[in-house]
C-alpha cells in the first residue's frame, strides 16, 4: 500500500515543539542588532519498494530552522522569528541546561527525518501496538547539538478490497477505516480479508546550530 495515508506530518503545532528543544540547547553566537528570518525550509523523499510486495519503507526529511529574536531571562521564554517573518514566544522548560547562553540572533535549526515502513504481517510475529521515544541534549558547557526520536507502531486489518478500482479498506483497532490505493505491481487476487498491515512510524529530529 502507499505512504500516502496514515502517516504523520509536521504541523505548525510539531515546528514549534521541534523549535522549542531547538532553541533550549543552543549554544551562544554573535548577537545581531536586526533579526533576519531564517532560510526557507528544505524537503526531500524517497520510497523503498519490492515489485509485487505489498507496503515499503518511505522516508521524508525537512530541514527547518528559527532565529532567536528576542530572550525573556526572567520567564525562561524565548520570541522566535521563522521563515515567514513572523514572530512567536515559547517557553523553556528547566532542564533546558544551556538556556542562559541563548542570544538574540542565535539560528537554531532541525533536520526532521520521518521514516514510516509498512508490511503485511503474515506470519503474525508483529507485537502490540506501541510508542517509544528518547531525548540526547548536550551537557551544560558542551557543544550543542541534541537528539530526539519517537517510534510508534500501528496495526490495522484489511476489512475489504476492491478489485476494480485498487483500493483496500483497513479498520484500525480505534475504531476507524481508512480506504488506501494499492500500486499497480500488486496482485490483489492473492490478498484477502483479515489480513494485518502493519505501519511503523519513526520520527528523529537532529539538532544543530549555525551562525547567522
């Protein structure tokens, strides 16, 4: 089945969360007196696929970054300008170690990569669905850098297909069903109802930081 539904996708909600991590590890550059916005964000995506097998592995990567525009010290909040030219405050938490070398004009910048693979589970070997994450910051004093990951797995059942038009309908275990367009490559006189689809959505999130 293809990538295109069921996965995640960075929302203004997700920057802002990847930006507040960003900006709580920076480490200090040159002030500036004028904040410039930062570049335009980057993207780039390739698909793994088997002639014939259903599913695949898909992996989206962005590049997307903010500039420090302004610094409350007192209330640990941070005014961030991003590549439109507009302006918002977040604030950071106290594990945020390297918080008090953040200066204004500091560019702060992610590469978000999402990988999301995608398997008929025939042998039935796949577990629970779950989510795992971890966060790397670095210590107070070193240099900065960071990193984030989140994996979640999602199980779904075939619940119908249709022949004619290529699609399959997968009801998830919360209750939804999703229709899915399957590539052309795939024989669907050999799939059938009841089998699981198995989705495995890992988002990594490393962290750099670059002079103005």
């Amino acid at each position: 089945m293809r990538n295109r539904s069921h996965r995640h996708t960075a929302s203004m909600t997700h920057i802002i969360s990847i930006l507040t991590l960003l900006a709580a590890i920076a480490a200090p550059l040159t002030a500036c007196t004028s904040v410039d916005p930062p570049p335009p964000p980057e993207a780039a995506s390739s698909a793994e696929i088997e002639e014939g097998v259903p599913g695949g592995v898909f992996v989206n990567t962005a590049e997307i970054s903010a500039r420090v525009a302004a610094i409350d010290k007192t209330d640990r909040k941070l005014t961030l300008l991003d590549t439109d030219g507009e302006k918002f405050t977040i604030t950071v938490g106290p594990e945020a170690v390297n918080f008090d070398q953040i200066q204004v004009g500091d560019l702060v910048k992610a590469t978000v990569t999402e990988e999301l693979v995608v398997y008929l589970d025939e042998e039935g070997a796949a577990s629970p669905d779950a989510a795992a994450g971890v966060v790397a910051l670095a210590p107070k004093g070193a240099q900065p850098g960071g990193l984030v990951a989140e994996t979640a797995q999602i199980t779904a059942t075939v619940a119908a297909i249709d022949q004619e038009n290529r699609t399959a309908t997968l009801a998830f275990e919360d209750g939804s069903t999703k229709i899915f367009p399957v590539r052309d490559d795939i024989d669907l006189s050999q799939r059938k109802v009841g089998e699981r689809v198995v989705f495995t959505v890992t988002e990594m999130v490393a962290i750099s930081v670059e002079k103005p």
